[in-house]
C-alpha cells in the first residue's frame, strides 16, 4: 500500500484464479471481410476497429479502410440470417469525411452517428450522422462538423483527429440516442493546447454547433491524448481515460463536471487518477489506461496497455478497479480514487493469458458482475508469441479465464483485436483488425 491507494496483486498471483485455457472452438467468424472482389464480388471494408452496435438482429460496425473508394466503410451484418452489406463507402475526395476508427451509436429513428479521423472541411476529421433509408432510398451521410474550424497558428482549438464514439446522457443505461440532446466526444490532438480535447454538439434550428468543454494541459498536470470512448454517468458526469499526460505521464484518469447548463455553463476536471504516479518500475497499477466502465456503485474499472507485474520487461498489462468515493492520496495529496490491480496480464509463459489490452477498448459487464474483454496480442493461438490476442473473462469475484485466443499469420479466426466487444445478454459481438482471409489480412467480424 503507498499512501492509501490499494495495488492489489493477489488475485492475479494466485494460481487458483488463473486459468488461461484457450476455447477458441467456441469462438465463431461471422464475416470475414475481405477489400478484393474476387473473395465476394463486391468491394468490402477492411481493418475493423471500432465496436459494432446491435440493433435487433442487426449488427452495425465501421471499417477504417476498404470499400468502393479504399478509405472505409459501415456495414450492417444480420444474425440470423447472416446476411453481410457494405451500407456506405466513404470517400477521401472534396470535403467527405474518411477513415471512421471510433464505434456508432443509434438514435431512435434508427440513424447512425460516429466520428472519422480524416477528411472533412479542413482535413482533420469530424462528426457525421448517417441518415437511415426512407422511401426506398440508400443511406446519405450528413457531417455534423469539421474539425480545425477554428485554428491558433497550426493547432486546431476546436479539436482534431477524433478516434473514439460518441457519448449521450442516458447510454450507459442502455438508451438510444434521442436524436436531438448534446453529443460528447473528444478529438486526440488539438484543443488550446493540441494534447486533445472533450467537446459538446448542440443541435438548435436544424443546425450542429460544436463546443470544447475541455482542453487538456498534458504535461503532468493533466491528461494527454484521449482515445476511447468516454462514460456519461447518471448524473450527466462525464469519465474518461488519456493515454499519456497525468504526474508520471503514464496516462490519467478524469472526471468532467457540467455547470446548471451544460451547454453554457463551465464543465469543471478532477483528476481521478494519476497512472503509475508512485514511479515504481514497470508500473505495478497499469501504464496507458484503456476506456473504462461504471458499475452500479459507481467503481470504475478499466484495463491499461502495460505496467503491471507481469513476466514481460514493460509487464503486460492490468485490469483494475477504482472505487467511489475516493479518499486515497497520491505524494501526499488527498481526494485521489483507490486503485486495486485485479489482474495482471502476463504472468504465464509467453503470456499465453493475454497481454497489451488495446487502447481504444472499453471492457463491457454482464447482469451478473462479470467483465469481459480483449487484448491485442497473446494468447494460445497458432503462431506463437506475442499472439494473436485473446478474448478474456474476469467474474465478479476476480478469477480470470481466457474464452479464445486468436492467432497470427493470416489464421482464419482473426488477429489483433482493438475494438471494444458487445454483449446483448447471451452473446458477445467483436471483430479484430487483422486475419481472416490469407491474402487480405483484413479483419474479422466474430460471435462468442
């Protein structure tokens, strides 16, 4: 224990909870996609990376690349007749938004928005809403806003080179989008001082206006480069993670807090967490922390790409749990949250249980306490270490088990997976950005 903050490894060490068995067999492709058109005679997508939405029995995702134009895609696959269809190719010329990396989200019209992290007015990305068809019609796209409309010498102040989804009051609760309320977001780079920023859209009169809520300061006093996607407490809190900035430039962990107005009035920060902010080697909490989750209590928990104790020389990687309320301190400073490490990836022999969670990955929770998630490389599969990657299950009482192990070298199943997965109660849903056909290397989509 150091100054309060609980760095729990006992769970992860106890050879009784580890049981890092690969079940690929039960791991089923539903498509793999495929940009040539002698796999399937249409121009597919290639390189998923944002997590699908479910809709029914239908399944909406992005692809980064591929496509009629190379530049990406949304595709809608149905279970259960598995059906696949490249709904929107996505094209780089004139002032289109291109090469889409964050997950959708729905609206109750059955309308799709998302963020891409090229393209635009001004070349820097922006936010789109995909128009469901009506009258027969296809899907038409329409860009919500550019990003580096308003600029301070070379630095996009209003943000720039989104990857992450989007996020609404009322998501993690399971609601649609209702069409209309603020959106929030973050961009990479850019903001005031071009180490990212968290943004609002507000649709007023038929017309989307963009506002920067948060301008990171990076550095060590603040968070640098967001990149998943971010969650909306009950009480319209917004929770995030950044790969990098914080006191040990480790990543960081925050808390945005609206004003009476959310749209007029300041948001105020609170630091979280600090990632490796003890300085310890390797970094025994976590180093670039993934998206997070909050339970019903509050607790957030996350994955972070490395640091812990595992066997390799940058660790591997944790789980951990933060709890609410705070109360532990960093360096002597109180109203920090209590981090414990629940899972420490690595510690088997060429970290056959998983190792570097992405970080563009939120880990998901099941109605029994259970967290499910990926890690983009390790694994029992075909082709050795580092792996494939692996699909992980950690209970609510921290035993963790490996549920599949992708491989490497163009293996049917996949490989790399980087996108967040999807559980509607009896399955889970993902895709991984590399595999699938020998020649493409081009990702699938998968069922669990």
């Amino acid at each position: 224990m150091h100054n309060g903050n609980k760095i729990g490894f006992a769970l992860a060490l106890t050879a009784g909870l580890l049981t890092a068995t690969a079940a690929s067999a039960a791991l089923t492709v539903l498509h793999t996609f495929c940009p040539s058109a002698t796999c399937t005679g249409t121009q597919d997508g290639e390189f998923p990376a944002g997590a699908p939405v479910k809709d029914g029995n239908k399944l909406y995702g992005t692809t980064e690349g591929g496509g009629a134009n190379g530049v990406g895609t949304v595709y809608r696959y149905n279970v259960s007749n598995t059906n696949y269809a490249d709904i929107f190719d996505f094209a780089s010329t004139g002032t289109n938004l291109y090469s889409p990396e964050g997950a959708l989200i729905e609206d109750t019209g059955g309308n799709l928005y998302g963020t891409a992290k090229l393209g635009g007015a001004h070349g820097h990305g922006g936010v789109y809403k995909l128009n469901a068809p009506g009258g027969g019609g296809g899907w038409t796209i329409t860009t919500i806003y550019s990003f580096c409309t308003t600029t301070s010498g070379s630095i996009c102040t209003d943000g720039d080179s989104p990857r992450a989804g989007l996020t609404y009051a009322g998501q993690a609760g399971g609601s649609q989008y209702d069409g209309t309320s603020l959106l929030f977001g973050n961009t990479f780079i850019g903001g005031a001082n071009d180490h990212g920023a968290v943004f609002a859209l507000q649709l007023s009169g038929g017309v989307w206006s963009e506002k920067v809520i948060h301008d990171f300061a990076g550095a060590t006093t603040d968070g640098q480069n967001p990149t998943s996607s971010m969650w909306m407490d009950g009480s319209n809190n917004i929770f995030g993670t950044t790969l990098h900035g914080g006191s040990a430039s480790k990543g960081f962990v925050f808390e945005l807090t609206p004003g009476m107005n959310q749209w007029t009035n300041a948001w105020t920060e609170t630091a979280v967490y600090n990632m490796c902010w003890t300085a310890v080697a390797k970094c025994p909490d976590g180093n670039l922390p993934t998206g997070l989750i909050m339970d019903g209590s509050g607790n957030i928990y996350a994955a972070a790409e490395l640091g812990g104790n595992g066997i390799n020389p940058s660790g591997g990687g944790t789980f951990f749990k933060l709890d609410n309320p705070g109360g532990c301190t960093e360096g002597g400073v109180a109203t920090f949250w209590c981090l414990t490490v629940i899972h420490n990836f690595c510690t088997a022999a060429n970290c056959t249980d998983g190792y570097i969670p992405a970080a563009t990955t939120n880990p998901v929770e099941d109605a029994s306490g259970n967290f499910y998630g990926v890690t983009s490389n390790g694994g029992t599969g075909a082709g050795g270490f580092p792996g494939g990657g692996t699909l992980y299950k950690i209970t609510s009482a921290g035993a963790y088990s490996v549920l599949a192990s992708f491989c490497t070298g163009g293996c049917g199943n996949g490989e790399t997976p980087i996108s967040t997965p999807v559980w509607d109660g009896t399955t889970l849903y993902g895709a991984t950005q590399g595999g699938g056909d020998a020649t493409n290397l081009a990702g699938v989509l998968w069922s669990f």
